[in-house]
C-alpha cells in the first residue's frame, strides 16, 4: 500500500518535482485512472478523487467523472473499498443541497450554492446518461456489503431527488429493480431498511406503473411486517416511513386499492389502531381502544397516517359493506368517542364518507370525560348516545363539552367544523331533514310540548351582556346547522315556522343534556317550571328577529369595547345567514318575519359608512332585498310599502353593499374545507378569553395565542350567495306592482333548476371520472410507450445481428462458389492439355472427348 501512495504521489508531480495546481493534479488523476491496469491503482486514485470532490467539484465532474462510471460498472461490485469510495465521490459531484453532505462530515469551502446546484444537476444528468449506471446501481443493492448497499441508497436518493421520472423510467427497464428494492426492505440492520423505506418513497411517487410494479413483488407484506416488528402505533419514526410508503402506494392508484383489498391486510389497519375489525355494529367499543396514552411523541403521527389510509379507502370505489361499515364505525368512534388528540379526532371526522355504511341515529358511542386534576389519568365513562346527538353536542360546545380547554382555540374550531360538515353531509335528503325539524314540534293532537333538542336551546339562547365567547360560538354554530336543514328546502321551511321554543331557562350544568356520568352521578336538576303567561307564544321565527334586534342595540351602545363589539359581530353574523337562507324563496316566511317589525332593524346597518365593516351592511342589504323579492303573500307590510325604503336608501347602495361583501377577507377565505379563520387580534378583554385579565381567563390556563381562531362564514353559505345574490340584485330594482310569477313559471323555474342541477353535477362527476381515466391512461401510456420503445430497440437490434449473420454467410457462399469456378476452369483447362498430349502421341481419342476439347477450346 506503501508503494502504491508512493507511486501516485509521484506521478501527481511534475517532471521537475514541482507541486501542481488543482487542476493539474485532476487531470494527471483522470488519465492514470483511465490507463490504470491494477485494482489497487484506480483504487488509490479513485480515494484522492474523492477527497478532492468536495472543494473541486467542477474539475473532478468534468475530467475524471468518465473514469469514475467506468469503475462503478466494472470494480465496484468486485472491489467493496473502491466501490464504496467511488460511491461517495459520485454522491458528492451530485447533490445539490449542502446541508446533506455537511450531516456527512463534507463541506464545501468556496462553492457558491447556486453553483453547486447547478453542478449538481449537471453532473446527475451526465451520470443518467447511461442507462446502465442506474441499472448497476439496483444490481449492488443484492450486494453483501453494508457500506456498499448503503452508498448505493445514498446515491439513488440524490439521483431520484434530483431527476426522479428518468430514474423511474430506467427503473422498469432494471433487470433486478423491484427485486432488489423489496430484498432491502427485508433488512434487519437498522440503518439501511431506513434509508430504503426513505428512498421507497421518492421512487414510487406519482409513478403508478412502479407502485403497481412493487405491490405485486410483495411490497405492501413487507411493510406491514416492518410495522409489526416495531411495535405498531407505538413504534418510532420507521413505522411512520412504512405506513408513509403504505400510503404512497396506495393513494391515486384504483389499482392497487383493489389488490391490497384482497389481500388479508385491511383488518390490520383498524386493529392497529387497537379498535375490533369484527366489532358488529350493536357491540360496544372495548375501552382499549377508546382510552390510551398518547405521550409518545410519534404515535399521533403514526395514528394519522392509518387513519388517512383508513379514509382513503373508504372514500374510494370498490369497497365491501362489511369493510365501508367497519371503517366508518372505527372513524366515528375515534373521533367522538375517545381521547385521542384533538388533530387526529378533526381527521377522523373529515374523512367519513358522505354516504355512511350505517346511519347515524343507528350508532351507539359512550364518550369518555377526563376528571380535572388527574393530568388525564382518571376518565369518567359518560352514558351511551348516538352518534347523531354526540355530533350535535360536539358542534355546539365542542370537545368533552367544552368542560376544559379554550374555547377559541384553533384545534378545537377545526374539530366543531368538521363534525358540522359530518351533520351537513348526513341531512342532504330531505326527509332526514323533515323529520329533525318535526322532532321539535309538539305531536299531532297534542297540547303537550315536546322536549327542548340541544340544538333548538343553544338556537333559542338569548344573548347576554358583557358576552360569553362560548355562549356567542355556540349559538352562532347553531345557526350555521339549522341553517343545513332550512337550505332550498321548502317543506322544512314550513315545519320550521310552526316550531313554539320554550323558554330559555339557563343550563345551570357546564354540560350538554346527554353529558351525565355514567358511575351513578345524580342526574342535574329540572329546570323551574315557567310561569303562566297570557301572552300568545312566539314562533322561532319571532325569537330570532327580536335576538337579532337585541343584538344590533347591544352592540351599539357607547360601553362597548372594540373585542366585544366585534363578538357581537359574529353572533349578528350567524342570525344574519340563517334568517337569509330561510327567507330565501319562502313569501310566508317573509310575511312572518316582516310582521315582527324585522325591516326597521335592517336600515341603520346599511346606512353606515362606506368605509366601515363591509360583512354586516351586506347581509342586511340581502335580506332586505329578499323581504322584498319575495314578499308575496298578502300582509301589513307589501312591496309597496318596501319599495320606498329601498327608493331612500338608494338602488345603487344597496347593490354596492351586496356586491362588497365577496371583497372580504373573511368571506375570501372561506372553502369547501376551510371555515376556521386566525383571530386577529390576541389580547381580549372579554370573560372567558385569554388575557382577560379575571378568574375566567386562568381557568382556562395558558394557550398559545397563535392557536386562536374564529368562524364566521361556511362554504354552504359562500355557495348559496354566489349562485342567489344576482336574484336579489335583479329584484331590488323591479317595480312593485308588477306581477309576481306565477306559481306554474315558478314551479318551472324550480324544476329547470334542479335540472341543470343535476345535469351539472353529473357533468361534474363525468369530468373527474374522465380526468382520472386520463391521468391514468397517461400514466400507463407513458410506461408503455417507454417498454415499447426499449422492445422495439431490442428487436431491431436482434434484426441487425440476424442481418449481419445472414450477410456473413452470403459473403461465405459466394467466395465458395468463386473458389470451385476457378477450380473447374483449371480441370477444364487440364483435361484440354492431357486430350491434346494424346492426340500428340497417337491415341485415340473419342468424338465426345473430341467435342469436348472444342467446346472447351471456345
């Protein structure tokens, strides 16, 4: 070894002994790498390279980068040292980003990073070049060595970092490629099945011929077995990489959904969440599954992973009942009825499908509340409900009933938001809807009252000042889900108007209704029995617009602060869109709420200046537009009576306020899955929320004040403005004394509507399902169209041997034939001489041979 240090440091000097620049060195390094005969020589050459990479990585890509893929085709997998050191030397020249190869111990000195970048790429696309390069690449990963397989995954990461689809594209074309990346799966030494499970990732990604390629060689039983031999959830970040590759193969690939559906390996995922795969629908949750501890810092996230895997197949065709209806009863379990974190409870809830596999009214769950001062080591088992009251509950006071935790914080916002879209999702039919709705009436021929819902209390609260955060969120979310049952729904509508709420006695417990323990805890008291009044009850109606009205003057007065006055915002905000989606194509409706003296209250808002809150004034603006689109019952106030308001007000102003609430931001925002909005502002001086500066904000102990967050708005309503303000905006401006349209036009104009409605939404589904047969076909045409061309090329080159071959033995054939034509010339010419000898001697010689001599002669 000596010997061989010693040669190569003199070759790397001059003739007279003098020390070289980098450059020189380089280039004297690049020849005797290419002219070297001896393993040991390109090896030592190969080492000084290698150290010379890291700070000139342009000289060494350039100059000797030729050698270094020749020793990788032809010494690295003979030699484990040069193999391992021309590794290194080619993961330095490629990668782009410094902060990788400073975890490695290699830095560069003076290499700009855009200059490395750039180099980087440069170098990648010179070594994919080759498909053989990649293809050696796959073929050591069979290799013995440690070292060497992990420089081999090293390398193919960068590779696959920095050019993935060429790589992939080489990658179905390896002879060993899938075999060889599901053979390291099968490692048991730590450090390479994670850096396998790393690159596993990136290889399959956005490629379905790969994912599909790998799912039938065994990859989805590997990985489930990575997770069972590392302890399921409870594992560390290896089980992450395993259920993240899990996923990967997965997600986007109909394909592989319906073999990993055959297979035996779909249970697992919900008993990995330690919830029963055969728990039939009447049998209660095992509290193991309900009650665990999640103080391991990975288990969240390993939880979310399954339970993403978990929604993506339930959420896709193909699916059997039994499996659709386990996997929902395992989502709504998880997200009502356990103490998983709160993150994973809002997933859970997202992620069930709009049609459920079982109703649920039909799902019983016992929720769980944690005993204050136990830090969440004592729960108490409450009484089991449905799965319909819980969601109920959940939206109105939030998680474990808003007995713990800040109410406004972002978690706890997101979660209500996804259990109000579960309800939105569950009341699309129109009887489910009726009979909430009639659930809240008194039975037929019967005097009695029926029992106040939770949603119609928190509905019915009347407002208080100074205001309760909790109190103002949880009547406003109330409004955005009766809202979900009036909604282009003309017989709930007419349900609705004869709801009689019953007095609002306050709830004494901090709880909902259904929230009693279930350890023989003493039922909360009655609420005092009403005092008898004369007065005519009022409708729901009638308690929403004097609410309303309440709430416009509390606002007003010169006592409020700016934090308060914007809480009375929100709740003004809630009346407001419920009130216009129930007035909305409902003349008695209108009538009733125009007879309770709702028109005087909608002015002043209106009124205000231009530059002011933009959200109020143009809610008012379209409800007043509605009364008067359709007030088209006979009544104390009619259209005439409007117009001249609208007259005084000003037909521009009015369309100028409804047209600016979509400039803002808090109605911009709002999306198909995005209804909880940052808090502005932090501090607040209002009971209940942090920095309050009384007992009410220590209560509720120290919360980030980045994790504060506030709904106004939900798409429901952002989509009903966007397709029915035109209508109102046309209509203000109509006369009115002109004819209404008839009932005829409007139940055709109703039934044109719902038409388009549906001919839309099919259209809609046609697009997806042409767009996902596209990407697909895109996909696969791709992956054909490349081992068609590789076919192609390997027949036309079988084609070009078989030609050569077949020229060769023409060539043969025809000298042959040359030779025994030179051959019989010289018989011929030899039988000419010995007749003419004969003749010449005297003997005789026959006619035949005679002719023969002539015809020989010419």
């Amino acid at each position: 070894m000596d010997s061989i240090f010693s040669q190569l440091n003199v070759a790397l000097r001059g003739p007279t002994g003098t020390p070289q620049s980098p450059t020189e060195t380089i280039t004297r390094l690049s020849d005797r790498l290419a002219q070297a005969t001896q393993i040991g020589d390109r090896r030592s050459t190969v080492l000084t390279l290698k150290g010379l990479s890291r700070d000139w990585k342009a000289e060494v890509g350039e100059r000797a980068l030729p050698g270094l893929v020749d020793v990788l085709l032809n010494d690295a997998e003979l030699d484990e040292e040069i193999g391992k050191a021309v590794l290194d030397t080619l993961y330095v020249l490629c990668n782009v980003n410094e902060e990788a190869e400073s975890g490695r111990g290699q830095l560069h000195t003076h290499i700009p990073p855009q200059v490395n970048k750039e180099l980087g790429f440069k170098h990648t696309d010179a070594l994919l070049a080759d498909e053989r390069v990649t293809h050696k690449l796959f073929a050591l990963l069979a290799h013995q060595s440690f070292y060497l397989r992990l420089g081999v995954l090293e390398l193919l990461l960068i590779l696959l970092h920095n050019r993935r689809q060429v790589v992939q594209g080489y990658f179905l074309k390896a002879p060993v490629g899938a075999t060889s990346v599901i053979a390291v799966l099968e490692e048991q030494r730590d450090r390479l099945r994670d850096e396998a499970l790393i690159m596993f990732q990136t290889l399959v990604h956005q490629s379905p011929d790969i994912q599909k390629v790998l799912a039938f060689e065994g990859a989805f039983e590997r990985l489930f077995g990575i997770v069972r031999a590392e302890g399921g959830l409870e594992g560390g970040h290896v089980v992450h990489d395993a259920l993240a590759c899990v996923d990967a193969l997965l997600r986007f690939n109909s394909s592989n959904q319906s073999y990993f559906r055959e297979t035996m390996l779909p249970p697992m995922l919900p008993a990995l969440l330690l919830f029963p795969p055969s728990l039939k629908v009447s049998e209660e949750v095992p509290q193991a599954f309900a009650l665990q501890f999640w103080d391991t810092p990975q288990k969240p996230a390993n939880a979310s992973l399954i339970v993403g895997i978990i929604g993506m197949l339930v959420n896709s065709k193909g699916g059997s009942v039994e499996e659709t209806r386990t996997f929902s009863r395992c989502l709504v379990e998880l997200g009502l009825a356990s103490n998983a974190p709160t993150f994973l409870k809002t997933q859970a809830l997202r992620l069930l499908p709009p049609n459920l596999g079982i109703p649920l009214p039909s799902i019983v769950v016992t929720p769980y509340m944690p005993v204050p001062g136990t830090n969440d080591e004592e729960w108490d088992r409450l009484e089991p409900a449905s799965a319909l009251d819980a969601l109920v509950e959940l939206v109105l006071h939030g998680e474990y009933n808003g007995l713990f935790g800040e109410r406004r914080a972002k978690d706890g916002m997101e979660l209500r938001a996804a259990a109000l879209g579960v309800i939105q999702n569950f009341v699309q039919r129109d009887e489910i809807r009726e009979a909430i709705v009639r659930a809240m009436l008194p039975a037929d021929g019967s005097n009695t009252p029926p029992p106040t819902t939770p949603l119609l209390h928190a509905l019915t609260a009347p407002p208080h000042s100074p205001l309760d955060i909790a109190a103002v969120t949880s009547t406003h979310l109330s409004c955005l889900l009766f809202a979900h049952l009036l909604r282009y729904a003309p017989r709930t509508k007419t349900l609705a108007r004869s709801i009689i709420p019953q007095p609002n006695f306050p709830n004494t417990q901090p709880g909902g209704e259904f929230f009693v323990p279930a350890d023989g805890g003493a039922p909360p008291p009655p609420p005092p029995a009403p005092e008898e009044e004369e007065e005519e009850p009022e409708s729901l109606l009638q308690t929403l617009s004097e609410h309303l009205s309440l709430a416009f003057l509390s606002k007003n007065r010169a006592d409020t602060s700016d934090q308060e006055a914007r809480e009375w915002d929100r709740l003004i905000v809630g009346y407001l869109t419920l009130l216009i989606q129930w007035l909305y194509d409902d003349p008695g409706s209108v009538r009733d709420f125009l007879q309770t003296g709702g028109l005087g209250m909608l002015v002043e808002p209106i009124n205000q200046m231009a530059d002011s809150d933009p959200v109020i004034p143009g809610l008012c603006a379209l409800l007043l537009g509605i009364c008067y689109e359709f007030n088209r019952e006979p009544g104390e106030i009619t259209r005439a009576t409007i117009h001249p308001i609208l007259t005084r007000l000003g037909i521009d102003t009015l369309i100028g306020r409804i047209t600016h609430l979509r400039n803002d931001d808090r109605f911009k925002a709002i999306g198909p899955d995005t209804l909880v909005l940052p808090y502005p502002n932090q501090a607040s001086a209002l009971p209940g929320v942090p920095g309050g500066g009384s007992a009410a904000a220590a209560a509720a102990g120290d919360v980030k004040k980045e994790t504060e967050a506030e709904i106004w708005f939900d798409w429901a309503f952002v989509d009903f403005w966007k397709s029915n303000y035109y209508t109102v905006v046309k209509g203000v401006a109509v006369d009115p004394n002109e004819a209404p349209p008839t009932a005829s036009q409007n139940a055709e104009t109703e039934m044109l509507v719902a038409s388009l409605r549906e001919v839309i939404q099919k259209q809609s589904d046609e697009i997806q399902d042409l767009k996902r047969r596209l990407n697909e076909f895109t996909a696969s045409a791709a992956a054909v169209d490349v081992q068609r061309i590789a076919q192609l090329e390997d027949d036309l080159k079988s084609m070009r041997d078989a030609f050569e071959v077949a020229d060769d033995r023409r060539k043969d054939v025809e000298k042959e034939q040359e030779d025994l034509l030179v051959l019989l010339d010289e018989m011929n010419l030899k039988r000419s001489r010995d007749k003419q000898r004969m003749r010449e001697a005297g003997l005789a010689v026959s006619e035949d041979e005679d002719d023969g001599l002539d015809d020989d002669e010419e």
